[in-house]
C-alpha cells in the first residue's frame, strides 16, 4: 500500500461533481448469492497479497498501465472494495494518478481517468471537512460524500477512441487498522453480503459508454485490489479470502521477496487453494533472495512466478523509472492473464460441446441431451452452483440454487464447506487412505462412535463400513438373511439347493427403491425400472405390499389408503389430519385404519407362507416415512411402524433404508424417530459426510453381529470394499455430523429440540397445496416437493408441464431436476429459513402462473374443475 | 531468532570436550523413515512460526523454563535441527543461556544445562578458528569440530535430584540466509532422509542418565525448533514442513501479532493442515491489534490462542522481566502441551479397546481378532504407516511399510500425497460435489479424458463412472448383457418369463473374484466364500472354465494345465519359460498349446449351448494376467487372449475387469496391454484415485454405448450412484493418472518406455523361488508374492506359517496381511527400486531362515526333500 506523494501538476483536470454520477451500478436484491450474474467476457482478477506490504497496488498500477498502453488497449476497471487509512491512503487514487503519470510519460492515446470513493466513514468525512481547499492539491478534495477526481491524458477522447481507467474504492475508513477494528472504531459496518452484492453490481457496471464505443471496443478489464494479506479480515472480521469466496475471481497473488517470503508466499498460496481459488500468476518484488527459484520448484511450473526489480526506498522520481524498467514484466504477467482467460472461457465451451461424447451420465437417455442443455458447472458455494451460460453473445456466470441437493446429498453451506475443504485436506495428508480390517484409526473410530450416538442410539452396537447406499443395502440384506436363518435354525448347508428351502425372500413396499446393484434391485418391486432390459438377471425377491400414502392438498394432510385394504368405513377423523404431527400421535396404534392395518399385513404373509411352506420372509426392509426416488411419496408412520412391530413378533430382521431419509434430511438426525419404533438394521449414506464425498454404513444390533461371530472365518460376513472405512469419508462425516446437531454451528437447531426449525414457510406450503395444478405437497424438514396434477391419465403431457416449470425455475436462479412429474427443492440442515423462504416464493410465483394457465388450457371444462378446486 | 549478547558471568563451569561425547544417538539406517522408533512416552513438540522474526526461540525458551521449574518438572531436550547466521546466531545458544539465567534469578533446584553444536559448515569452522579465546566469551568458544558449553545451576545435581537442559544445534552455516542457500554457498549439503534419520536419533537418545533417575523420573520433554516460517526451505530445498512431515510431530505455533499477521498466522496454520500436522497451540506477541480475537474466532476455538506481552525492543536486563511477566502464560501453556500429549496417548489406547466392540470389520472373523491384535494407526506419509505400539511399558510410533497397499489401492509416495491432500482441499472447496447427470464439470471432463487417452486408448470412447469395483462390474455386466441381447435379437419383451429366454450367463475363470455386491458375486464360480451363508440369493450365473496358470518356482517360469484340458504331450518348450517375456510372446499363438486352448474353449462353450438352447453365454469377464484375490495366481496371456478371441468371434462381449491390475499395478497402465488384446467395455477402481479415495469407472466402446440409445428413458442404463463421478475423486484421478506416467515425476517411467522398471531386483525374486519353502513365486509390476509350500495336504499348516512369517515381517518394519498361504509386497508405481530392495532384502532373510526351519521340521524325511528340491 505505498503512499507516495503525488505532485499536482500532473492532472490536467480536475472536476468535482455530486455524488451520485456518472457509474451507476444495478442492485440485485433477490440472490443471496452477488454474483447471480458475472460477466466473463471481461478480464476480471483479484489481486491478492502474500502479506502486508508486499506491493499489490504496484502491481494493479503495472498491469491497468500495461492494459491501458498494450498493443491491444482497453477499458480497465479498478475496484480497491476496502481501504482503511483513507484518505491518507488510497490504492486506487494511487493507481488511478500513477498510472496517468505514467502514461504522460510516453505518447500517450487518449486516456479518461477518474478516481472517487463510494462511502467513507464519518471520521473521514469530519477529517475531510476540516481541510481546506489548498490540500486538494494532495488529493485530499472532498465535497458532500464523495471524492472525485478524473483527468484526461492524450488525445482521441472526444473521438471516441481512446480509454478509461476508472478508479473505485466502495469503502474507506480513517484508521490505518485492519478492516474489522476500522469499523469498531468508526462504524460503518457492512455485513458481508452487502458488500458482495455492492462488489458484483459495480462488476456488473459498463465501463466503456456508448459514445465511446461501449464494452464492445475491447473486453473490458476489471481488478480488484484486496487489502491485506489472503487471510486478513475484512470489515464484517470475516476473512477476505472467504469474504470474496462466492466470485471465486482468478488470483494475481503478489509474493514476498523478503527472507521468510517463501513460506509466507506458499502459505498464502495454499490458503487460496483450501478455498478452492485459481491462483493464475505470482508476481514479487526480486529483493536478491532468489525466493523465485524455490517458488518454482515447489509449484512444479504449474504457475508462473514473475520477479519484478527492487524499488527503490527512496524514489527520486515517483517510481516512474521503476514501472518503466518494470513494464516488459507487466506487458508478459498481462498476457498470461489474458491467456488464462481466454482458455477458461474456451475450456467452458469445450467441456459443453465435448462432455456428451465422452460421458455416459447415470439415468440418462443420451438421445434427449443434445449438447445446448449440458449444465456447465464452474463450482459450487454451499447452496448454490456456479454455472457457465452464454447470453446475448455474452459469457456469464450465473449463480443457481442446488434444488435437487446434487441427488439429496448435500448439507454444507459455505462455511461448513470451507471448513470441510480443509479438513479434507488433513485427512488426506494425515491418512491419505488408511487399511481398516483389523485396524484403528482416528477418523473411522470418532465415525462409528458418533454413528452409534446418533442415529444408532438406543438399539445399534456395529457399524460396517462401505462405499454408497447400493452397497450398505446389500450389506445389510446379507446381515439380515443370516441372523433370519440364524434365527429360525436354516444354518448348516452348503447352498440353496442343499437346504430344503425353495427360497428367502424380503417383505418390502411397492415404490421403495434401494439402490441399483442386482442385491438392491430385488428388493425391489418390478417396475419399468427393473425390466429384462435393465438387467435380465433380476427377479424381484420380495413380497411386495402397497403402502397407504399421505399427501397435503388444500391445506390439509390426507391419508390415501389402497384399494386392496379392507378401508369402506373410514371416516374423515380417520383420514383427514390437519399436521404431521397428528399423523404421528401413538393414538392411533388402537384405531380402525390401524386394525385395518393390521388384517391386511398378517393376511399378506399368511397368504406367502400357505403357498409353499418352503419358502420364506427373510427380512423387512423399508425407506421410513418417505419413498424417495419413487416420487417423494409419505407413506403413514403408523403402517410403517406396524410393520416392523408384525416383523418383530415372527423374528424377521427388520431393515431401515435411511440413504435418503438419514442425517436430518427429514427433520430429525433419523427417520426412525418420527416412526417411533427401532429397526435392526439400517443404512446410511448420501448426507452422512455432509454431502462431500461418498461414505455408506450399515448398522446393526449386537444380535445380528452375533450371527457372524463363530470358529471360522467362512462364518464372517465376507464382505469388503478397497476403500471401507476411508478416512477422508469419516473424517467428513465426523465433521458433517457433529455440525449439523451442534446449535452453535446450525441455526437450524434449538438447544435441546433434537429437530430442525421447520424450514418451508407453512403459510406457502397450504397456498400452494390448494393450487388447481397442484395434486399434493410434501413439505418435512429440508424437502419441499409438488406434484403436478396429471390431466386425466395423461402423465406424458404432467412431465412435460414439470419440465417447462423447472426451466422457468432455472431462469429465476433454481437448478431443479423433475423426478416424473414432481418437482422439489432440497436445502441442508443449516440453511437457513430465510433463504429457503426466497426460494419457495420463487416457485410460489411460478407454479401460481403454471396453475392459471393450466387451468385455462384445461381440457375438463368448469364443471370438472368446481368438483376439484 | 533474537540474537542477544549474553554476559559470561552467567556460567559456573564451562568444558570443552571432544566430539564424540556425552549423549550419543543410535542411527537406524535400515529404515527409510526417519522416525521408525519414536517414543510417544516423552511430550514432544515442534515449535513452528508463522513467519521470521516473530519469536519462535522466545517461545522455546518460556516452554524450557517452564519444564525445568514447572511444579512436575522434567529433563528438556531442545533441538534446533537447522541454525544458519551461526555462530552469531544461535537458538539452541540463546535457549542454554537465557534459561540458565532465568532460573538463577530464582530458588533453582539442580539444573544441569549443555549446548552445542554436532555439525558446522567450513566456514564456521574456519571463522571459529580465527577467533581468539578471548572471544569464548562470547559464546564462540570452538574445539575441534564442535562447540560445546555446559553450566549447573543450583544444588542437587550430585544427589540424582536435579534436572537437565540438553540444548543441540544439529547444523550450523555461518551465512545469516535460508538454509538451501547457504549450502549453495558453503557447501554442507544434508539430504532429506539423512537429516530426518539423525533428529530421529537425537530424539531418541536418553537424557536422564541412569545416575541421575533416568528418563522414570518423569517424562523427558523434546522441543524441535524450525528455521524461518512453516514452509521455508531447509538444507536441501524441501520445505521445512515437508521435510519433517513423516515425525508428524505436534506443533506449537507461533503466530504473528503485526499487522498483518491474522492472515500470516492462519496462512501458516492451514499449510500445516494440509499436511496433515495437529496444531496443539498458537502463541503470540501482543501488540495491540487483537489479532487473537480474530484468530479465535476464526478458528471456532479449535485451539487455544496464547497472548504474550510485547517483548521490550531495548531490552534493559536481557528480557529477564519479561520472561517474568510471560512465566504465567508460558506454564499455561506447558499444561495445554500436557493435557494435549496425555490425550494424544490415552485416545491411542482408547482406540484399541474399544474398536472391537463397535467395528463390525470387512472380512473378519471377530472372534480371531483379539483387542491385542488390533493395529491403531496413527498416519500415513507415502508408503509407509506409522502405528502405534507399546515396547517395554513405553509408548512408541513405529513405521511400517503398508506392504497391502491398504487393499492394494496404494500409488502415492510422500511428495503425491502432499500434491494430492492440496488437490483434494482445492477440490472439496471449488466444487464439493456437484451433480452429475446431464451436468460437466472440469474435474469429471479431464479424469474422462485421460481415461479414454490411457487406459481405454484404442477402443473406449465412453466412461461410467461409479464408486467401487463391485459397482463397476455390477455396471459392466448390465452393459454387456444389454449389449449381447441387443445384437442376438433378444430384445422387445418385459421381463425374462416373456422371453423364452431360460438364462443369460457370463463365462469366467474360477478363481476369479468381481466384488461382494450380489450381481458381481454371480459372475464368480462356487467358493466356501459365495455358500448359503454369505448369500442365500447367490446362485452362479456362468460357465466357469479352469484356467492354466504360470508360477515361477526354481527360477523358471513354469506353466500349470489343469488336467481337464489334452494336455499330455507338451514338452519342456511348451511348459517352461525364462522371462515373463517369453509366455507373451505372439508366436506362441500357433502352438501346440493355443491348439489345446482352443479345443477346451470351444467344447466346453458348444457343450454349454447343447445342454439347452435357451441359455446363452451374454459377457466373457476376466481378471486380465492375474488373479488378485482368488490368490495372486497369473493366469497363461494365451489363454485369456484366446478366451477374447473366441468370443469376439461369437459376438460376446468381453468385459476385463482391471480394478485390481489397472493403473501400473501390473507395470503397465492396463494389464490389457499385456495380453495384447482389447475388451469391449473394462472396469476400474482402486489405484485410478493414486490410492486416496472410492472412484470407479466401466469404460465401454461406442457400440456398447448404442444399445442404450433409443427413443425411451427405459432404454437407457438405470443405474447410478448418489456421488456419481464426485469432483474430489475425479480430481484425484485426474492428478495421479497424470503423475504416474509422466517420467518427469515418477522416476520409474522412462521417456518414451510406457511402462514401469522392474522394482523387484530379480537376482533375489529367482533365489526366494529356490527355496524349499516357497511354491511359487509372483513378480511382476509393484506386486511381488509368495505361495508358502503346504506340506502334504495340510494346508492350515501352511497358513499358519505365513501367519508366523507375517508377525516378523510387522516388527521389522513391513505390515503385512497374508492372502491365505500367499504373502506379498505392493509398492506404488513411484516407489524407488532402491525402497523394493530394501523391502524385499527384508522377505529374504526372513523366508530364507523359514525357510530353513521348514526343511528342518518336516515330517518328510531327506528322500522327500530331495524329491522335491
């Protein structure tokens, strides 16, 4: 941050002019997220410091002077978004004169340059207002809020061929403190995401006007000047690097030539990369340490390092001859700049037209994805994903909500993410991937302890460890026919045919779905999904029940019970529920639908084992109270829990797929405890590393363990993965786990509650349940799903209608994917209510116009729709 | 590093002894990691600084002080590996002196304090040389090649009731730069491992000698000071926190209370996490910012933050008040360094007696797995763990050589893991996960890429990716039983009834292994592993066919036939090979042996069809060369080549399944290269991340792909996974595909060469195949294994004697698991040949002595013996 005196004489004009003029940024208010929209096609870098004084405005002064006086010219934009010690100091009124300087010296193009700062703290404006006008001279010129200053060097301006410089600080304090302390001594406290979005908005500004031929002369650059060091707070005490995180802008580092600036210069270095930054070039100020050579090597050539000379500590002439001597390395640091530029962007296109050639994406009919609907994918910040789009000729960035939580995984909001990042750098540094048989190791212990704390509590001993939900439900159906043939004395054969069964299958519900390997699928009932097909080897080893339904339309929690149960003489107490809390009440357990319950469940296995007395129910197993992937359907608790209590009485293990519902997804750490009632099996996955890298576990009793303890080792479940137990997969989980329950890191939770705030405003969730279009809602803990009403049996036109509906929820910032014809959004346990809010207004707004238009173009005439609506 | 000029006053008695003298370290050399023995019983710590100059000796010294007169106190070893600007500089100096001199101002007990320095540079000595005795006052005092001081303070070191201060300087350069420099100037050169190998033996040496109560009378603390920040280089260029990585040792860090310094600090903090260092404490000088609220916060008071009050710049008497003010924050301190170092040893303990009782581990009989037995590891650095042991009532961290490769997943050495613990931090903070379906991100799009240009060069042109081998294969299968029923007409019906078809099997070798998840478990051949137990549902769906194997056993390559096939009139030509080259060779295609081949596929394929004409072999699946879990059995290339060909010929698709042998497993990047032939869709997993974590991919070809097109979702493949192509893994990938054949970062791949050196010296494979012990042999890429001879039948004997080989093999220093009778060593594709050696020197001795034994002890007499050998 030098501050060099600077002589009046160079500025040819000076205007003051009212604040506000000339630049006007455009507010967007809606996204959390600043960048919502980032243009790419405009050069844009952070420059970042190894530490203080290590020379970042040199080095923004050296490349907006290379910009502005290249072969190829541009508009440059220059943003110093905090400055303490102002106006004494000022990065970009030193910028914005040195480069004039700078300039003048040579033959000079037409340059327009201006200088000013946005808000200033009271104490500078008291300060201000006590200088007279004489001091102006120093670039100290104040009038009302503002300080401007702007000059034109060259010639061509009027002509429209010339160039801009223009020079921004948005926020300046009087203190030559750290940001933080700045604004507990002066005020002015900006909260973070203001200052993105004051950030992304003058980002966002046209720099080059029309009359001068707009930003279309040139790509416009644009750098912006951190202050600090990486890691040095900025006004909110937040540190910059995650402060600027959300625009994940490519990095300039400036490094330190000093004894010590190796280390502080990787340091800096890899405190970017845990945040995941691209650092593009680093640039030092050569002090005859040769701290370059070491840079290199370390960074094995994959950036380069530039070594600018020494400045001298007394400048005899404003450094001029120092940038002169220096502009050769400015003129190659700016085309490597560009060039990086130039292939990110190609990069983005490249991986767009190319990716459906190479890939064979999962659960994709690659006849339906033509290469201009590829999502390009830039990197995600907690809720949001930042996408690549071209519009109107223009590379953007553009900030979406992950709706679909990257297939009901995710849970970090940015800072868990931040947190998690560098965790999972320690892992893997600590362990890399450590052997688990046999073994011990910090991250799988403090794993399975936590497992067996939480969602294990009151019931599960073990925990086996593997690598998805697929795998955790073959581990478990393996566990769970062993201690069912345990149990029932169906041990001491060979195989199948040795044993006198005809077959072992598993009690399951129509809908559920457990994973996509041949064990999972049979525990499956035939579906489309299950077909010759899909997998010829498939044959559906289950005895399949049809689960009553719950759904919320007009307000109101219905029970749907199937045709097949004995159900004529329910009343509306008995189907009608004005919570899900009702729907959970132990009351029910003595009820009518529960007796009713209860005859269809013992008819259906009586009915199994009359057919062939040879054959037999191994195992229950069921998602608890929502089929996920069968269309975010509720099935009643009170079924479920009758279920497994009928399983229990005839010792038939019991298994709970909690992939989906597992780790507060609905509310609670587990399903289970919105069932009342205890599996002895259960599998884990998705949400259990938070949603970062994948990790499974099967859990179990002390009794099912015991069914594989023996004298051989042909008796053990002999069963493994190469990565069981990772130790970067537990040491996320750990992490993931003990955040979301913690109160003091999820806001979601109440000390003491054990459960999420409910999330989706309820006054919303009615509003749109009594929609025309709307056939029901399920909205519990971080699910909100729709389904879109069907016309008649037309499904195909439902999906289609889904369809256009999530392309609209695209547009407005919601990357969904529809499951048939529901659509839902999917947040983490701590995201908060607020945001969670802004997104079902969002889908409150478009699902009321897809509904009027639905309603028109209703084929049922008004009739039909007065007995509906 | 504060260079202060001490009074000689201070210092009762000073000796100058010849070198060798007093302590005196014992050098393991075997061993490549430095800390093979380190005792855990002594708190030991290492004091890094987030930058110079910011007080890392002050820290030092308070610790030191507040050991020796500390209510418990102990002996203190303070090391100071790395001193440059020596003798005029020096830590372990300043510490001797300025201790000594603190606790004179007290009631000292008996003190016994020493420094020196065990190696200078030549200019050290020649300045040393030039000075006076005049100047010993000065603390250069020089004899020979080593400086020494020693002083008592207080009474009762005579009566064994004192303590002792031992303070060392390992090197000393006279130049005041960064260590690699000034080997540049002064010569001195130290590797990495030498340096590490000899503070491992510093750290080991005894400190309270037997007459002085030995190290009993309480723990001997051990601090190592650093040079410089974090990462600033040491003597050979490393960086600091690199090169002493593999102690791991617990760090105390001194951060910076400057401007500026929250951002060094946390910089500092973070390059220690991602290498995997515990960061105990930060301490640092108070000047007025409040830099330890930010840290505080920022770190979620994870750690303690130590505030010491500004050191005074002119001190006025030598800092002793200071160090008086500070003694209360330093002795705060030392209890949090104890408090952390008797968890640090009570969780290790912990550990082991608790996993049993909550892991439910992959293939193990928990009942043989008593809690004696179990292995807690501490970390990983390369190839080796570090695990922890308790030797004679102490506790120690022991290296071992991961000889399984954890699961044979192993490829990093200690410089990729490092590489790859920042990528992994990079990639868990760009992207986290992020969606795949439809979806490219770079991470996915280049691990795509290099999978197509590498292994799949030359027929994939697709990628599935999925998270584990058996998913793979599960996957593989689906394609290729879609792809056979697409090209034989057997499509256009809804399930397997429909179709007339009675079953569509694979063909495969027994022996062969695919993976636990059930589809993948029935592409294998009956075992004790695949009975009623393990899996009621299992039922075998293939025609398994016996292979002929290859074993190398008195230095030849011999060929095994199983008697199924005509095989009864081959000679030694036929049977006999010298090199692994030579049963590669193409000629062999038109021998006697392809003809025999041949006639045993193609019957055994036309007798399977006679049987039934509604049964169809859909997929050939093989494990290409060898079989990995079936036993390290390599399988004859003739064969699985022409197991390919007649299958190609038939319109079967041939799956090879490569999640063992891909990625240099087997010395070349696909085992398929070896066979000299070309499947139709392949499947990998374990090596492809370099060994960090779950990623797997199917590769198939375009055609493969096609049979999946069409007009209908259903027609595409269903299956996925929650972290489908996860960024993390992908990047993972895409690191170590591109470091492991890249010659300028694996130095076993030579330009040009497209595979590995031979890692294993074949003087030693050849003498360990002689060995009456010894079945046979397996040498070929990273893997070397043993088949223990079974004397007679008696297999279980066998297996015990590997179990016994194994227990030696531990404690010199390899970890082991045995594969039933099979022992082996794993390296990584980038381990040194010079490693191998070192390891399987080790093998040798100990199977050569086994060896020995066995002759000895068997119930065959001589006649049996000469039989045989």
């Amino acid at each position: 941050m030098p501050h060099i005196p600077l002589r009046p004489n160079f500025f040819l004009r000076r205007r003051y002019l009212p604040f506000p003029f000339l630049l006007q940024p455009k507010f967007i208010h809606e996204h959390s997220f600043p960048s919502s929209e980032l243009d790419l096609s405009n050069p844009t870098f952070m420059i970042y410091g190894s530490n203080t004084g290590v020379g970042k405005t040199l080095v923004s002064t050296g490349i907006a002077t290379s910009i502005l006086s290249g072969s190829e010219p541009s508009h440059c934009l220059y943003i110093k978004p905090v400055q303490t010690g102002f106006p004494v100091d000022s990065d970009s009124r030193f910028v914005y004169r040195k480069v004039s300087e700078i300039l003048r010296t040579g033959k000079p193009r037409g340059i327009f340059a201006s200088n000013r700062v946005v808000k200033a703290s009271k104490e500078v404006l008291n300060a201000a207002t006590e200088l007279s006008m004489d001091n102006i001279e120093e670039g100290l010129g104040f009038r009302g809020s503002c300080c401007y200053e702007e000059t034109v060097v060259g010639k061509g301006m009027e002509e429209g061929k010339g160039f801009k410089l223009i020079c921004l600080t948005l926020y300046g304090w009087k203190e030559a403190v750290s940001p933080h302390l700045a604004v507990e001594r002066e005020g002015m406290a900006v909260d973070d995401s203001l200052l993105r979005e004051e950030l992304g908005s003058w980002l966002r500004v046209s720099v080059g006007g029309e009359k001068d031929g707009g930003d279309e002369k040139g790509a416009v650059w644009r750098l912006v000047e951190t202050a600090g060091g990486v890691a040095s707070p900025g006004p909110s005490g937040s540190l910059q690097c995650d402060l600027y995180r959300p625009f994940r802008l490519p990095v300039i580092l400036v490094g330190d030539g000093r004894l010590g600036g190796i280390s502080a210069t990787i340091s800096a270095y890899e405190s970017l990369e845990v945040r995941g930054y691209d650092t593009v070039a680093i640039v030092l100020e050569g002090l005859g340490l040769q701290n370059e050579i070491s840079l290199l090597s370390y960074l094995r050539n994959r950036l380069p390092v530039f070594v600018l000379p020494p400045v001298p500590k007394e400048p005899s002439n404003n450094l001029i001859d120092w940038f002169s001597e220096s502009s050769k390395i400015f003129s190659s640091l700016q085309e490597v700049m560009l060039s990086y530029h130039r292939k990110r962007i190609q990069s983005l296109h490249d991986m767009r037209k190319k990716a459906s050639n190479i890939f064979w994406w999962p659960f994709t009919q690659h006849k339906f994805v033509p290469m201009e609907i590829v999502t390009v994918i830039d990197s995600r910040c907690g809720e949001n994903f930042a996408i690549h789009k071209v519009r109107h000729n223009k590379e953007m960035l553009v900030s979406q909500f992950d709706a679909c939580a990257s297939w009901w995984t995710q849970g970090p909001d940015a800072i868990l993410q931040t947190e998690l990042a560098r965790e999972m750098g320690y892992s893997a540094a600590r362990y890399g991937h450590v052997m688990f048989p046999e073994n011990v190791y910090e991250p799988s212990f403090r794993c399975a302890e936590l497992l067996l704390e939480g969602v294990g509590k009151g019931w599960a001993s073990r925990v086996f460890f593997s690598d998805n939900g697929s795998t955790a439900v073959e581990i478990a159906l393996k566990m769970a026919l062993r201690k069912f043939s345990f149990d029932h004395g169906l041990t001491g054969f060979e195989n199948v045919n040795s044993s006198g069964i005809d077959e072992i299958r598993v009690l399951a519900l129509n809908g559920s779905y457990h994973g996509d390997t041949l064990g999972a699928m049979e525990a499956q009932a035939p579906t489309s999904y299950t077909g010759f097909l899909q997998h010829p080897w498939y044959s559906g080893k289950g005895l399949f029940l049809k689960p009553p339904t719950v759904l919320i339309s007009m307000e109101i929690w219905n029970l749907s019970i199937p045709d097949c149960f004995e159900s004529d003489n329910f009343g509306k107490d008995d189907l009608q529920f004005s919570s899900y809390g009702e729907l959970l009440s132990r009351d029910r357990d003595s009820s009518d639908v529960a007796r009713c319950y209860f005859s269809y469940i013992s008819n259906q296995l009586l009915e199994f084992s009359a057919s062939n007395p040879n054959k037999y129910i191994g195992a229950l197993i069921i998602e608890p109270v929502i089929h996920g992937s069968g269309g975010m359907h509720m099935i009643d608790p009170l079924f479920q829990r009758m279920l497994a209590t009928e399983c229990r009485k005839r010792r038939i293990p019991i298994i709970f797929d909690e992939v989906f519902s597992g780790f507060w997804r609905l509310g609670r750490e587990s399903a289970a405890e919105l069932l009342d009632c205890l599996p002895d099996i259960a599998c884990f996955g998705k949400l259990m590393t938070g949603g970062i890298i994948p990790l499974a576990a099967t859990l179990a009793t002390e009794t099912v363990f015991n069914a594989f303890r023996g004298d051989s080792k042909l008796i053990a479940l002999l069963h493994g993965h190469s990565y069981s137990a990772h130790a970067m997969g537990c040491a996320a989980a750990v992490k993931s786990m003990q955040w979301f329950k913690d109160p003091t890191t999820n806001i979601n939770i109440e000390h003491g509650e054990g459960k999420l705030k409910e999330l989706w405003d309820m006054k919303f969730v009615h509003h749109i349940s009594s929609l025309p279009a709307v056939k029901r809602v399920v909205a519990l803990g971080t699910l909100f799903a729709i389904e879109i009403r069907a016309k008649g049996a037309d499904l195909g036109y439902a999906s289609l209608q889904a369809s256009s509906l999530v392309q609209q929820l695209r547009e407005d910032g919601i990357f969904m994917r529809p499951l048939g014809n529901v659509i839902y959004l999917m947040c983490g346990p701590c995201t908060s209510q607020h945001f969670c809010s802004q997104q079902l207004i969002k889908v409150h707004q478009r699902i009321s116009k897809f509904s009027e238009a639905w309603v028109k173009e209703s084929q049922f005439d008004q009739t039909y729709g007065n007995q509906i609506f």
